[in-house]
C-alpha cells in the first residue's frame, strides 16, 4: 500500500510508531528514515495540490455560470447546425467553408434523422462564412411541422473533391442550466454547452 492510499495521518501515525517501537541496538538506516521522510513529504505535497486544484475547478465552475448568466437575451453563434422550426418560418442556415468550393449541398433532416430536403448551390464560392434561407418547406413544397432539425452539408471543390462543412448556427439565448457539472445555454430550443459558443452576434 502506497502513502497517497494510507493518508496523511495514518502515515505520519505509522512512521512515528515506528520510530517509537525499534530495536535501540538496530536503529533505523539514516537513508530509510530519510526515504520515509520524503514520502510524507511527497504526500504532503499531493493533499495540498489536490486542494488547490479542487479550489481551482470551483472557482473556474462559478465563473462559467457568471459568464453564461450574462449571455442570457444575447444572440450568438454556435457550433453544429441546428434549429427548433416554427410553422411558416423560414431559416437561416450557416456554414463555413475551409476552401474555395464549385457546388454546396445542405441536407435538411427531422428529428427522426430522415432528410426532408435538399439545398443544392451551384456556381463558385469561396472559403469562408456563407449562409442560404430555408423557406421552411420539404422536397415536395409542402411546409414541415415543427420540430427539431438538423443541417449537414458538403462542399465540391474544382477538382471534384469533396469536404464537409462547418455548420453553424444563431440564436438568442433564452436560458442557462446546469448539468453534470456542464453549464448549458438554451439556444434555439436545444440546450448547448456554453463551450460551443463561437462568437456574441448582433
């Protein structure tokens, strides 16, 4: 059994019964005694960092909730594309590009994950923030009922080669909850780590 699994006190209880109950005529070794020393020493040392750290984490707990408090009535954006849709609303959808790209397609899913449309952009954009509007309709033109859904999308560059796209998305933030020791921002009707947040918008 190591000192870090015995405590401080036990081994401080131990090292000075130890001293108390040997053999006058077989002391400890000076470089025994001075291991064991070190030991204590060495744990002393850990049980004062693991506080600190604890201290630490704490503090670094409380300042996130500050933080996020202060976003609540804030737009923002976030990482991942996704949106809690009202009937007859139509929607921004948000991607980043990581090259120039011939042709972008978005695939628009419902909570079940079945796609109820496609955006297809043909024609040259280049790397950086774009954005293109959802009319809030499915493939056939007909308005999807509300629901939670998702973007997720690829870009075509001039070689034919294709790459995903960093999706994101803006909303208000109209709550903050706690969770598993995650502070959480409401955003868009889902609940996001405030982790994800990428920037404070206008």
């Amino acid at each position: 059994m190591g000192v870090e699994a015995l405590g401080k006190q036990a081994f401080l209880h131990l090292l000075t019964t130890q001293l108390q109950f040997q053999d006058p005529l077989k002391p400890m070794e000076s470089t025994e005694f001075v291991a064991q020393l070190a030991q204590f020493r060495t744990l002393e040392s850990g049980i004062e960092t693991n506080k600190k750290l604890d201290t630490l984490v704490e503090r670094t707990v409380m300042m996130n909730r500050l933080n996020a408090a202060e976003l609540l009535g804030r737009n923002v954006e976030v990482a991942g594309g996704a949106v809690s849709h009202q009937a007859n609303q139509p929607e921004q959808i948000l991607y980043r590009l990581n090259a120039d790209a011939e042709e972008v397609v978005v695939h628009i899913t419902d909570g079940s994950g079945s796609v109820v449309r496609t955006l297809t952009m043909k024609g040259f954009q280049n790397k950086g923030p774009h954005q293109v509007e959802w009319d809030g309709k499915d493939s056939q033109g007909i308005a999807v009922p509300p629901d939670q859904y998702r973007f997720v999308g690829a870009s075509i560059d001039g070689t034919g080669k294709i790459i995903p796209l960093e999706m994101t998305t803006k909303g208000e933030v109209t709550g903050v909850s706690y969770m598993d020791g995650k502070v959480l921002a409401s955003i868009n009707g889902s609940d996001v780590s405030i982790d994800e947040i990428l920037s404070v918008v206008r």
